[in-house]
C-alpha cells in the first residue's frame, strides 16, 4: 500500500484562496498548488498578497505542494519574450521560496516550428534555468502540453536527460496524452517514457473521439486511472498527486483557456466540477487500497 499526497490547483475551485482553502478540507487534501489568485497570475500578485495567501493557507494546516507558472509559454525565437520569461521563472523561485513549494512546473515553447530544429534551443534555454534553481533550492518541473514543443512524455524525458541535473525534472500528467498531436498513450506510453524523471503528478481526464478532445471527470475519460494507479502503487510512488479539473459541468473550457489557463473566466463554474473529480479519484484510491498520507 502507497500513500499518495493529495492536492488540486487552486484555480480550478475558484479565484478566492478561501473557497480553495475550503474545499482542499472538506476533501482531506495536504496540499494546493497556485497558478492564479484574484483573477491575476501568481506572479503579478503584490508581495503582500503573497504573504496573506501563505499566511492562510499555513493556518488552514495546508502546504502549498507547487507553483503552476507560465513559464517558457513564450516564442523561443524572440529574445525578449525570452529574456522576459527567465526574469518571470526568478520571480516564480523567489516565490517558491518564499512560499516553501518545491516546485516550478513550466514548459517548453510555444509549438511554432519542427521539434528538431527546435530541440538545442530548448536544451540551451533549460540548461540556462539551472543557477537560478540552484540559487533558490527549486526544482523546474517540465510538463508535456499540445501547444508546446513537447507534446508527450517521450519529448519531455528527451530535454529533461539533454539537460543533464537534478533540478530539472518531470511532470506526468496522463491526461495531456489525450490532446497530443503525436498520439502517444497515457499509459503505458507516456508512464514509461518518463519513469524515473516524474516528480509531480496531475490528474485530469479527457476523451478523444473522431480528432476532438473533451475534458471529463477523473476516472469516466480514457486515461484508465485504474491502471496508472495500480503501477503507481506498484512503483512506491509517494509523491504528490494533484488534481487539474480543466473540466466544468454547464460549460466548455475553450481552447485558449486551456492554453493559457488563469482568471475568473477561467475558474467559473470550477468549483462544482473539481468536487466530481475530488470524490471520483478518492473512490478511486478507495478500490485499490492506497491511503492518502
């Protein structure tokens, strides 16, 4: 029996920290993870802000397990949006630190050209992450997403050994699979592509039907969460696994709020969906005897 750690993204509940707060209870969660507050990306929050989110969060009893940023959704041909982008991934360790999350999950440029040309770029500007990182004791979590270069975990695990240090790890989300233009499968393709890179786990469930994807509860999409996670189990994963709605139950996320997920617009209708997800995946962990730790 393995212990997962049990969080969900704060956003996909709501852009009010107290209603995260909230639910991560009800539920029994030990974590959340932070994206966007207040209808603004973490980073574009006050520091005072900051410190009364840590502030409540602490005393709710909860840890904040990660920090879902932006970073390097950007064009790797413009320097500047580059260059901004590396100033926005210190700010997000100051951050990290700041708030005791041990991770950075980021990504790996907009997908506006062929992967293997693209590739030493992506390297070079990944390797380049690594001092900051080091500055801060943050580890930069890399996460296969449709409109980046890396698309699936086979493509992620490839930058992440190019990169060569143990800042640099890897996000596993089997739901993405689900919207990849390569086709690879959750499981086992896209588990044992990245198996013994994976730091951190989403979960969120889609069904992929005649080239359309849509976003589902957990456990009713085409992910097979019963299988991924019976290996997890099987593997001694004790990490955390945290929940990525990117589901709502009287509307349809559009394709740009699943790009660029942030804000009210985006959170609206969260909270109802993210409970279907919580209780599924509970019931879940349920059935193959795994407690949360």
């Amino acid at each position: 029996m393995t212990g997962f750690k049990l969080g969900v993204i704060t956003d996909e509940i709501s852009q009010n920290i107290e209603d995260a707060i909230r639910i991560a209870k009800q539920y029994g969660l030990e974590g959340l993870e932070l994206r966007s507050v207040d209808g603004k990306q973490l980073h574009r929050l006050s520091d005072q802000r900051v410190e009364e989110i840590a502030a409540m969060i602490h005393d709710a009893g909860l840890q904040v397990c990660g920090l879902s940023t932006p970073v390097f959704k950007c064009n790797l041909k413009n320097q500047e949006e580059t260059a901004a982008h590396h100033r926005m991934l210190r700010r997000y360790a100051e951050l990290a630190r700041r708030l005791e999350a041990p991770f950075i999950r980021g990504f790996s440029f907009w997908a506006d050209g062929e992967w293997d040309a693209a590739y030493p770029g992506i390297v070079r500007e990944l390797q380049r992450t690594v001092p900051v990182l080091e500055e801060f004791g943050v580890r930069f979590i890399l996460e296969a997403d449709p409109s980046v270069f890396a698309t699936n975990g086979a493509k992620v695990a490839s930058l992440v050994r190019a990169v060569s240090s143990p800042r640099v790890r890897a996000l596993y989300d089997p739901g993405n699979n689900l919207w990849d233009p390569d086709g690879e499968l959750p499981y086992p393709d896209g588990y044992e592509a990245l198996r013994g890179l994976i730091c951190h786990i989403h979960a969120k469930d889609a069904v992929r039907e005649q080239g359309r994807t849509d976003a589902i509860a957990i456990g009713k999409g085409q992910v097979g969460y019963d299988r991924v996670l019976a290996r997890l189990a099987e593997d001694g994963y004790d990490g955390w696994l945290v929940v990525e709605t990117h589901y709502r139950l009287a509307s349809t996320l559009s394709e740009e709020q699943l790009k660029r997920p942030a804000g009210y617009a985006f959170s609206a209708g969260g909270e109802e969906a993210t409970m279907e997800c919580l209780e599924s995946l509970l019931d879940l962990l349920g059935q193959h005897g795994q407690k949360i730790c």
